[in-house]
C-alpha cells in the first residue's frame, strides 16, 4: 500500500513539475539579416551545394531556424534553443558579410573537416531530421565544394 501511495504522490510532483517547467521558455528568435549579404548570396553557391547546406546545416547555421513543435516543449526546448545558439555563434550563413576574411576561410575550412570528419550534421540533429542525413555521395558533394572555396580563398591547398 505504502508503495503505491509513494509512486502515485511522485507521478503528481512530476506531473505539476512539468507543467511548470512549460512556463519557462527559451528565445527562439530568428534575427533579421539582409540576404544580400548571406553566405549562399556572397559566395554564389551552386543550387545542388546550396540544397545540402539548406537541409542538414541552416536549422543551426542561419537566422532562418525552423523551430519544430519539440522545440516549445521543455526541457527539450532548452536544449533545442542552446544548440541554436551554439550553432550560430560558431557559424551563421546569414551573418556570413559582417565575417572578417579570416573567418570566412576558418568557416569554408571548418565545413570540409567537419563534413569529411561526419562530425556534421550533429549526430543528435539527424533522427528527427532524416533529411539532414548525407548520402556519401552528398557528402563528396559537399566536400569537393568546401575545398575548392577554400582554396580560392587560401590560394593554397585545403587539408
């Protein structure tokens, strides 16, 4: 009797904790930017290259997140709204023009490794969001592109 007493009590706490927690929401703001002065527009990508950074990084990498339904519950929407902004502070498409040149070419650089490491997309970011997974020939894709800009930039080899 006592344990079931116990379990009901607990299953109400954490119900109301829950609840409660609702009211505490992140900024799941998407700050305006001049698309002029984006990365896709300043750089000229190609529409295919232009395709996969659209599905597997801009969510994270841009000011144009789509905040899916998850993202206004919490805790998950803490941890949704924190991997935004982690995301944009070390790369954001839509700030892409106020970058110094070193940035852009730490960027370019960044994306090639990264996307040749499988360290992006996040490995959490894929399961909801079957669409950001990489085919290895998407994945070519993107590296053959992410080199080749780096060396314009570099002038020099990218590895």
């Amino acid at each position: 009797m006592k344990v079931k007493k116990i379990l009901k009590i607990s299953g109400i706490v954490a119900g109301i904790a829950f609840v409660l927690i609702q009211f505490i929401q992140p900024n799941r703001s998407n700050p305006p930017f001049d698309p002029a002065t984006t990365m896709q527009a300043e750089l000229k990508i190609p529409t295919n290259v232009s395709s996969l950074l659209e599905r597997g990084c801009k969510d994270c990498h841009s000011n144009e997140t789509r905040w899916p339904f998850y993202s206004y519950i919490a805790p998950v929407s803490w941890l949704v709204a924190d991997d935004v902004k982690e995301g944009r502070k070390h790369m954001n498409f839509s700030e892409w023009g106020s970058y110094k040149e070193k940035k852009k070419i730490r960027v370019v650089t960044g994306i090639y490794q990264e996307v040749k490491d499988r360290t992006m997309p996040l490995p959490k970011y894929v399961p909801l969001h079957p669409d950001a997974k990489f085919t290895d020939a998407e994945r070519d894709t993107l590296l053959h592109w992410a080199k080749s800009e780096g060396e314009k930039m570099l002038g020099g080899s990218v590895e």
